[in-house]
C-alpha cells in the first residue's frame, strides 16, 4: 500500500478490521517490520490523539518516529505555485517535500481545509503534493476532505461494541461555535457506506455533504426520525459544502445538541464522537459522561487504525 487516503485504499474492509483487531492482541508482534526505518509526521495543523497514537503505532512497529511541526519549528511554506515569495514564507514546499522524503520511509501529513478556496481544498492540494514529489507511501493523518485513520478506528469501534450483525448507525450534524471542515463526517460516511450497517445521516437543510461521500446512505433532515432505534450515535459539526456558502456557518441551532432526550429515542445507543468535543454544544454532560459513552476507547482505537496502516505501508517497502 503506497498511499491511505480513503476506504478503498484498504481493499477487503472485513480483512482489515480482522487484522486491526489481530494487531490490537500484540501490538509489537511486528516490530521487525519498522527496524531501521523512519517514519515522519508532518503537521501543518494542530493535533492530540493523531500525534499520539500514530507516533506510538509507529514505535510499536519498531520505527524511528519524526515529528515536524510546520510554521512552529520549521521555515513557514509556500504552497501555491507561480507566487511571488517577497512576503512571510521562506520555502516552497515543492522543495521542502523532497528534501522531507530523503530523511525518512514513510510520510503522514495532516493539513486541514482551509475555507478561501473550495477547489484547492477538495483537489486536496497539499497531501497530493506530498504523494506526487516526496518520493515516499504517504498516508493522510488528516486531509482537507478525508480523515481515514479516525473513520478506520470508527468502524474498529463499533465492530467491537456492536450487538447485532447490521447496526443502525447515525451519523448527526451539531452545533458549534466555529466553521469546521467536512473531513471526518466525510471519511465517516466513506467507511459507513462499505460497511455492513444501515447508515443513516441527519443534518439541517444547507447542510448536504459531497455526494462522492454520501452515495446510497440515506439522508433524514428530521433529527429525531433518525435517530429513531440507532445503535450507534456520531455526532459532529461541519460547515456547509455546496455552493455559494461553502466554509460557512449557517446554525447553530442548539435543538440539534445530542442530549438524553435525544438519546432515549434509539435503541439504547452507544455515542461516538472523534474527540476533542464542545460539551453541551455537540453533546450535553450526562451523555457523554454515560456508560454508553465510548469516545475513550474510541480514540484509543485510534493507534490500532494507526497501527494497521503503517503495518501494511512498510510491507510495500
């Protein structure tokens, strides 16, 4: 696998949650794999569990771990091509990319929507720079459009707590303060639409997300309808996609709040939620603080998705 952008880069879904869970058993049993190797995380956006967990899953595999922070401990980038540099930024990333790929194995990159220009968001502009001139299997720790590794743990998640064989999963926008980008509803929904669930996503009108993502799920604007005998509740707020309010907030209408009320409407579901959470914006105190809260192990999950990916990239090498 020289590349992780999305679902289908995992080939057989039912194989690669079986290894993760394998993997989740004896997490150094393959530490031969990454000896002498080295794995680089570049990170032009801020991150806890990403960081985290794929360094650890890098160090269980028994790689040399980088960590680079761009525009805190290294010059700031261009990324656009034919600029001017007479301002801020001292490197073009056309050359940092490849002088990143000669120190290391494997790339992650984490570089989120930025809101000024749809098409350089959705052409995912920065991680295929990456892919194109380092020279190296990338895989995305977190794109403007796609989040795989979180929705690979998702769906690692629910297979562990499932309590049937075909779970009703609902996956609900919610309010918040700030315009968010679409990548984890989007990768959520990417996994979702593979899976053996009846995948469900509720959100106010002006809220659609790109079709590409959605396909055959069913779309329920009516909150309450949806959430109607759900096994599993994932919420998350995104600004809107389409055109002309792309990056914008257009709600933030606090009916939409996973509450307890809300959450009596399933069928005693679990709540998900890909963490860090406004509490009481996306979801109230009791709800999250409940027995039938796995945001924890959900991000716990997070270093096996880690884990697997990069398990298979250095079985490419």
């Amino acid at each position: 696998m020289r590349t992780y952008t999305n679902v289908k880069d995992l080939g057989d879904l039912n194989l690669a949650v079986k290894e993760a869970l394998e993997i989740k058993k004896n997490r150094y049993a393959y530490k031969h794999l990454g000896e002498n190797k080295t794995l680089l995380m570049v990170f032009f956006n801020s991150s806890l569990r990403t960081r985290l967990s794929t360094q650890k899953a890098g160090m269980n595999l028994g790689m040399n771990t980088i960590v680079l922070d761009i525009n805190q401990g290294a010059w700031k980038l261009e990324t656009e091509r034919g600029v001017i540099m007479d301002g801020d930024k001292t490197e073009h990333i056309l050359e940092a990319i490849p002088v990143m790929g000669s120190y290391c194995d494997l790339i992650g990159v984490r570089a989120f929507a930025q809101f000024e220009n749809k098409e350089y968001d959705y052409n995912e502009t920065i991680l295929n720079q990456f892919i194109q001139y380092s020279g190296k299997p990338v895989f995305s720790m977190e794109a403007a459009t796609g989040h795989p590794l979180q929705a690979f743990a998702d769906l690692i998640t629910i297979e562990e707590y499932k309590k049937t064989n075909r779970p009703k999963v609902v996956l609900t926008w919610a309010p918040h303060p700030k315009a968010l980008p679409q990548a984890v509803p989007n990768s959520f929904a990417d996994f979702m639409n593979e899976a053996n669930v009846d995948f469900v996503i509720t959100h106010p009108e002006g809220y659609e997300l790109d079709p590409k993502f959605v396909r055959g799920a069913k779309v329920e604007y009516d909150q309450d309808k949806a959430l109607a005998g759900a096994d599993f509740v994932y919420a998350k707020n995104w600004a809107a996609y389409t055109d002309p309010n792309y990056g914008k907030i257009l709600s933030k209408d606090r009916s939409w709040t996973i509450s307890s009320e809300k959450m009596a409407l399933t069928n005693d579901a679990y709540f998900m939620h890909c963490l860090p959470v406004r509490r009481n914006m996306i979801v109230t105190d009791d709800v999250i603080e409940s027995p039938r809260s796995i945001v924890i192990p959900e991000a716990a999950n997070r270093e096996i998705s880690a884990q697997t990916v990069i398990k298979r990239m250095l079985e490419s090498l």
